[in-house]
C-alpha cells in the first residue's frame, strides 16, 4: 500500500495539466499500490514563502481517482515539517517546542 502524501507541481503545471498524476496512478497500477486519498496533499515550493494570497495564488485543481487533493501549506514528509520557502522554521520550532517541554 502506497500513501501519496505530497504531488509537487512546478509552475509550468496549469489546472488542466494532469499528466504527472496520470503517471502516478499509472505506476500505482502497475504494482499494485493503493492510493490513500484521504491521506492525499499537495504543496507549491515558491522563492516568496507562504503569504496572505498563498492559497488564491496556488490552488490547483488536482483530482486523484475523482477526488480533489487539498493545498497543504506545511505537509510533513517522513517526520520532516516542510513549508513553501524550504527554510524548515515550522519544522526547527515543532522540534524547538518538544525539547523545552522536555527540558522543563
């Protein structure tokens, strides 16, 4: 069984380009993998960070097996907290916070 918890789509992917889902659900069949789309996101890695327009500006409409994959700003990816500017903040302050709580 596979969860597909992050699709990257690179600013050349436009709302009706859905050729590299296609490819991944062509390559679930293929093995025989399960996509778990309730555990589905998607995030858009951009030089200016998250900002007030950051889901108006990168909602795509992606659907995986007729279901819309939401926009996660902050997925966590293998115990990794990422965030669309790659600077790991979220994921040094979750760590930060689990320290001091242990520390105290």
């Amino acid at each position: 069984m596979l969860s597909a918890n992050i699709i990257v789509a690179n600013k050349r992917t436009t709302a009706n380009q859905t050729d590299p889902i296609d490819k991944i659900i062509d390559f679930c069949k293929t093995w025989d993998f399960a996509i778990y789309v309730s555990k589905t996101c998607y995030t858009t890695f951009t030089t200016a960070g998250q900002r007030k327009n950051y889901n108006k500006n990168y909602k795509l409409k992606l659907t995986v097996l007729n279901s819309e994959i939401p926009l996660d700003a902050n997925p966590t990816y293998l115990g990794i907290k990422l965030d669309p500017k790659l600077s790991f903040k979220p994921h040094l302050q979750d760590l930060e916070n689990k320290l001091t709580s242990k520390t105290n």
